[in-house]
C-alpha cells in the first residue's frame, strides 16, 4: 500500500522544514522549480549550498519591508532582490529583520528583478508568514533537477500553495467539558480542530445562550503578554476579563478565544515588533518593518466557529468595526456592536492613539 502525502500535510510538513532551515522546492508552470528557504534560517553551509546549483539567487521581500530598505518592488506586493555573490548570511539576515535597520541603515543600493513571474515568490512569503517566520525568503532557481534528486525535499506546486493558504479553515469540534469560572459558575469550553492542521482555536460558553436570540460574544485573539503576564503594553487582559464578566452578569454569552497571538505574526515576530517600538515606532510601523500587513488575522475563524455552534445573530463585543465587518459577510447578522473600553493605561495610551487613528479603532 502506498502512503503519499496530501497537498494539506505536504504543505504542514513545508512550514515545519521552513522553521528548521530546510529548504522547500515549489513549482510554476511559467517559471520552473526552486528551491526556497527561509532567510531567518540560513546558515553559511546552506547559503553555499544553494549558490553551488546556479545563479539567479534572489531574496523576496514583502512592499513593506522593501518600502524600509528603498528597494524596487516592481511586483506591486513584494520586491525580487538580487542576491550579489559576495554578500552572505549577516547581509542576509539584516534585510530580513528590521532589529539593526537604526544603527546599520546602509545596506543596498539594492538591485530588484523587475521581469519574468513572481508568483512562485509571492507563494514562498505566504509559506513562511504561514509558519509564523519573517516575510523574507530564498528563491533558487532549479536548472538541474538531478544535483537535488533523492534528498526527499518536500515539493509544492505555488498556485496550489497559493490556494490553500488563502481559504477559509474548516474547523471540527474535539472535545467540550464544563468549566466554573469566577465570572460564571455555568461555564463549557469548547475545543474546535483545523483540518489543515493549523493552530486549535476554543470557544467559552457562558450559561446557555438561546440560538434563536442574538448572543453576545467576544472574538478574542491570543495575547500571551496581555492574558497571561499582564502586560501594560496593551489593553487584552482588561478586554478578555471584562468581556466575560459581562457574560456572567447577563448571564448567556460566548469569548472566542483564537490563537492568532500578535495580530496574527506570532510571539517570536510581536516580541519583536515590541522591540522595534522601545525604538520609537507605533505598532503600525513596527509591523510593516517587519514586512507584515497591520494586521494579519482572519476572522473568517470567527463567524466559522459560530456558525457551526448553531448561531446566526450577535451582539459583538469590539471596538474595531473590522470584526463587524467582516463577520456580517460571512453569514452573521452583527444586530449590534457592543463598545469594550477598558484598560488604558499611561503605558499603553500611545499603542491606543495608533489602534484609533491607523486601524479604525473606535475608542
């Protein structure tokens, strides 16, 4: 019996291979095959390893980011810098993280590719922003296919990457238990699996909320720093214990908890956007020096994650209207938006003005 891979644990041991430095081979009908690797894990004998099969070694960086290093994003979304043979992996890693961009600001002028396609590219930055690593990636061209037969390297097809990052999770429930909480003695957690195998994301029954009715529930992402250190740095803690303590004086009610922690980038890339702000950046800023969008959640999670507890009408606890949004289009009815304004701090007012005034808050 054969056992081969599914595209989805293909693309699963692909993020795995990114995180460990190893290098992943995609596809594309218009340019070929190559071998991509994430620049945040190169190392000298991997770097010679690649330039050993050929030139045309490029670095794919998102706009932003190229926004940062003044280099030509000629593809709109991302930029295809040339890699010069005599640069190596410091060069490297210093235009894909931003930590050494005040004090070593010069590192170009740098050369980007402005023919041929760029989706093989633009499908590499998805895969590692999917493995919560640095938006910036090796690309390899493969001119001779047999100097890599044999190593049992995972291989993609880029359009098919492509799709599958972009699609909404189908989320299946595992298990639910009852939990007395101090904010509601009737209490149920319930714990609902990707089948793509991503990140668990739960869900916190308060009482026992009347489908029929609108309920009042809270899409709450994971703050690690907020919801479990008690960071002063943002408001989450305060969101998260207020939100349910609302649902326990109605006494019906449900928090989303989904593990989407720093917007979506992960901790490792929130610490060091946190890093990026103790140098004078907004939150904003910070991100997009990172290479990310302001905010890389999906919500789509969320009105999942409803839809599927049987429920069609809420009353949503936010201050962004982007939840609001985005869960009326995908098959809620939001009948009213529920303001959640609590936390501030004097450490934290400054990370409030920029959640107002670049991402739509409304505080």
């Amino acid at each position: 019996m054969a056992l081969g891979l599914t595209l989805v644990e293909k693309i699963n041991r692909a993020r795995a291979d990114m995180r460990l430095g190893v290098p992943v081979i995609l596809s594309d009908g218009a340019t070929g095959r190559a071998l991509v690797l994430a620049a945040e894990a190169i190392t000298p004998a991997r770097l010679e390893d690649l330039r050993a099969l050929g030139p045309g070694l490029t670095l794919a960086l998102t706009d932003h980011r190229a926004a940062t290093l003044k280099a030509r994003a000629y593809d709109g979304d991302l930029a295809r810098v040339i890699v010069p043979p005599e640069m190596g992996c410091d060069w490297l890693r210093a235009l894909a993280d931003p930590a050494d961009d005040l004090r070593h600001p010069m590192k170009g002028p740098l050369m980007s590719l402005r023919d041929g396609g760029a989706d093989m590219h633009r499908a590499a930055l998805a895969l590692v922003k999917s493995a919560q690593l640095l938006p910036a990636v090796l690309v390899q061209p493969l001119k001779n296919t047999g100097a890599i037969a044999g190593l049992g390297l995972t291989e993609l097809a880029a359009g098919e990457l492509a799709e599958v990052l972009a699609r909404e999770a189908v989320l299946a429930p595992v298990v639910s238990a009852r939990l007395p909480m101090a904010a509601a003695q009737a209490g149920r957690v319930h714990i609902f699996r990707p089948r793509d195998g991503g990140e668990e994301h739960y869900a916190i029954e308060i009482g026992a909320p009347d489908r029929a009715e609108p309920v009042l529930v809270r899409l709450h992402s994971a703050c690690f720093t907020g919801d479990v250190l008690g960071s002063l740095k943002c408001d989450c803690g305060p969101q998260l214990q207020a939100a349910l303590a609302q649902m326990g004086q109605e006494g019906a009610g449900v928090l989303l908890y989904l593990n989407q922690e720093g917007r979506g980038i992960g901790l490792a890339n929130k610490m060091r956007a946190y890093s990026l702000q103790d140098q004078g950046f907004d939150t904003v800023e910070a991100n997009h020096r990172l290479g990310f969008e302001d905010d890389e959640r999906d919500f789509r999670l969320g009105a999942g994650l409803l839809r599927k507890m049987g429920f069609s009408q809420v009353r949503l606890l936010t201050n962004n209207p982007r939840k609001v949004e985005m869960l009326n289009a995908h098959g809620l009815q939001v009948v009213e938006r529920v303001p959640l304004r609590v936390g501030a701090t004097a450490e934290n007012r400054a990370y409030l003005a920029t959640k107002a005034a670049k991402s739509g808050h409304l505080l």
